[in-house]
C-alpha cells in the first residue's frame, strides 16, 4: 500500500466531510426512506459541500506552499510543512469550536504518556491531531443527526399511538407514517435547513 493509496482517505478524514455525510446518512434514517436519496447523490452533495467550506483554507494553501514551491522559492519539505500547518490550523478551529479538546489529549497522552497534558497546540503530534479531529467530528455530526432525528421520531410515536388507537396493529407505522415526514420536510424546506446548519456549524 503506497502514498498514492491513502491519499484520498486522509484527505477526507482531514476535512469537513466526516460531518456533513454522516449528518446526511443519519437524515436519510430518520426519514425512513430506505435508499433514497441513493448513496451516489449524498456523497456527491457532501463532496461539494466539502469543497465549498474548504476552498478558503485550499486557497491558504495553494498561496503559502504550492506556488511558492513551483516558483522554486522555497523546497518540498518547507512546502510540506507549510500546506500541514494549514491543515492542522482548520483542524485545531472544528476542535476547539466544539469543545473536544479531551480528544486531543487522549491521543497526545497515548503517544506520549510522559510528557503530560499539552499547554499549547504546537506541543501536539499531527498524528495525534487527526484522530483527534475526527472523533470530534464524529461528536458534532451525531449531536446534529439527533437533533434532525427527533422530529420525526415524534411523527412515528403519534402514527403508531393512532394505529393502535384504532386497531390497526397489522399496518406498519413506517408505510403510514412516511408521507407525513416527506410532507413536513418539504414543507419546511429541509434540505436548505439541514445545508445551511452544516454549513453554519464551521467558523
């Protein structure tokens, strides 16, 4: 397994996509509505939405470190170093934002569980920064589903309530229940909700 291998999943796992497509899958659940909107289209509405959030610390990155190394101005380690440090800056915001800096002394206090807990975030390891983010994201991203969750569980509970209520235990709540929470998310316009609390939730 070379470089070449890994690279698309260590980009992923050191961007906003975490967030957005669990969020995504978790709304597909909560709408019950199997397989729809299919896996090509979520991961597609997550991928652009992943580069629309990370496009400014792209940018960052392609001004600090690629043009100056294709200008020969600086060498592929000082490039390296710079495009990291980038990368671990939009990181460090997502950890702090939400408060999981425990995440990052977990991981810091495994690799080395001598040094103590890190004053300042120039003491901690990249490699104990990434998983560190991405058990962050993991946090936001389930917080978020439970709140898009509970809507339409309380739809279910009165469909199944009104079902047994009326002697109709034979029906799955799911088949009746499913309309009601398409109507309520067209109505509310919720894709544009759930887009823009994924979006807002980035600084």
């Amino acid at each position: 397994m070379n470089a070449h291998t890994l690279a698309p999943s260590i980009l992923l796992m050191t961007t906003c996509f975490t967030r957005i497509i669990i969020v995504m899958s978790l709304l597909r659940q909560a709408l019950g509505a199997a397989q729809l909107p299919p896996n090509q289209i979520l991961i597609g509405l997550s991928l652009f939405m992943t580069f629309l959030v990370m496009a400014p610390t792209w940018s960052k990155i392609n001004t600090q470190a690629i043009q100056p190394y294709n200008n020969h101005q600086i060498d592929q380690f000082e490039a390296f170093s710079r495009a990291k440090d980038v990368m671990r800056g939009f990181m460090i915001r997502q950890v702090e934002a939400a408060h999981n800096e425990d995440d990052v002394f977990l991981f810091q206090g495994y690799a080395h569980p001598d040094q103590g807990q890190p004053k300042t975030w120039s003491q901690v390891d990249t490699t104990a920064l990434v998983p560190a983010f991405v058990l962050s994201e993991l946090k936001v991203a389930f917080l978020m589903g439970f709140r898009i969750y509970l809507p339409f569980l309380i739809i279910d509970m009165v469909i199944s309530s009104v079902l047994i209520s009326v002697g109709m235990q034979l029906l799955p709540p799911v088949m009746v229940s499913l309309p009601f929470k398409l109507l309520l998310f067209v109505l509310v316009d919720g894709w544009h909700l759930v887009c823009a609390t994924l979006l807002s939730s980035f600084n």
